[in-house]
C-alpha cells in the first residue's frame, strides 16, 4: 500500500491562496480572533509569492512560506489524529518521530504546488463556531464558476489558533491519511510505517 496524497492537493492550495477573499462580516474582537490569524499568515504567503520569480528566489521563497505554514499548523495535533488509536501506543521519541516525517510529507506534498497558484481563486467565509478552544471556520471557495464548501478546524494553543484539518466537500485531509496510516500499522507496524514516510520524504 503507497502512502498517498490523492485528490487533496487543491485542499491545501486553497488553504495557502484563497482566504485572503474574505467578505466583510461584522463580529466581535473575540470570535474574530481565529480567522484574523489565519488571514494574517495567508497574506503573508501572498505577499512572498509576489516579490518575484526564478529558481533561486523560488527556493527563499519557499523557506520563507514553510515558515509561516509551520507556525499556523497545530502539528501536534495533526499528527496525533493522523493516527488516532495507534498514537498512544507510541513512546515519546516514536511520536516525535512520526510528527516530523508526517509534517514534512504534507508540506513536500505540497508547498511546490503553490509556485503554480494564481491567488485568483475567491472564497468567502459565512460561519464560525466556537467551543472551548476548538473551533470551525466554514467557507465557499468559488473555482472555475463552481463553489467548493471548505471547512477549516482549529484548536488554540498558547493564544494561537492553529490549524488540525482541512475538509474540502466533505473529504478531510487528515481522514485521508489515517484510513493509510492504521491499515499499514495494523498489518506491519511502526516500524514499515516510518519507513515509507522517510521514503517519500528522502529522509
């Protein structure tokens, strides 16, 4: 079995390039609070993906935007759901492992693909829940003339609002990755695991 991105890569894209095309909505500084920060890091990706082009700025670029996708992800978080019940049966160094390759895949996978956005995509935000610290941006990604439901899920940490999975028409991101993750953990373990993610990542 091949640890796999399949359909996602516009999931993440449309993380990285369309938030930006918020409405106007009227709320209070509180609830606020989840989409600012997201909108904050967004439109420093843009800003980056503007300042020009060509291999080598590319790969500054690229650093610059790995960066900022780092700070705005909860990635332990991400990690831990990527797993699910098999995460308990990790010790500390197996679940930093696993968090770092994991981490790395997602963004191999798909930080080059943003050098091809356009950033011309819209998508508006009409709902936020809020419970606790979780919380769900909901939004309308508008793609070629077709609206694309996307829902962003967030837990705070530390004062900041970071983000555990993409839902893009229904699939989630990290769904995808945990129905792969349990069948090789349940049929060969840890350890082959690990070593299809250093395979993928060339680590």
């Amino acid at each position: 079995m091949r640890v796999s991105a399949g359909r996602l890569p516009f999931l993440f894209v449309t993380f990285c390039c369309t938030i930006m095309f918020i409405g106007p909505r009227i709320v209070d500084a509180e609830e606020q609070v989840p989409l600012s920060q997201m909108e904050e890091t967004v439109n420093k990706i843009i800003d980056i993906l503007q300042e020009g082009s060509g291999e080598e700025k590319w790969q500054q670029q690229k650093k610059e935007i790995v960066a900022l996708i780092d700070k705005r992800l909860n990635r332990e978080e991400i990690a831990r759901r990527a797993l699910a019940r098999h995460w308990r049966d990790l010790n500390s160094r197996q679940k930093e492992e696993f968090s770092t390759l994991f981490l790395e895949l997602l963004k191999d996978t798909y930080i080059n693909r943003l050098r091809n956005c356009s950033c011309e995509n819209e998508a508006r935000f009409y709902e936020q829940r809020k419970r606790g610290d979780r919380a769900i941006v909901y939004s309308m990604a508008i793609k070629d003339k077709q609206e694309v439901p996307i829902d962003y899920r967030l837990v705070k940490k530390d004062g900041e609002w970071g983000v555990y999975d993409i839902v893009v028409e229904g699939v989630s991101l990290i769904s995808n990755y945990r129905k792969q993750f349990d069948q090789i953990m349940s049929r060969d373990g840890y350890s082959e695991l690990i070593k299809r993610l250093r395979e993928k990542t060339g680590n």
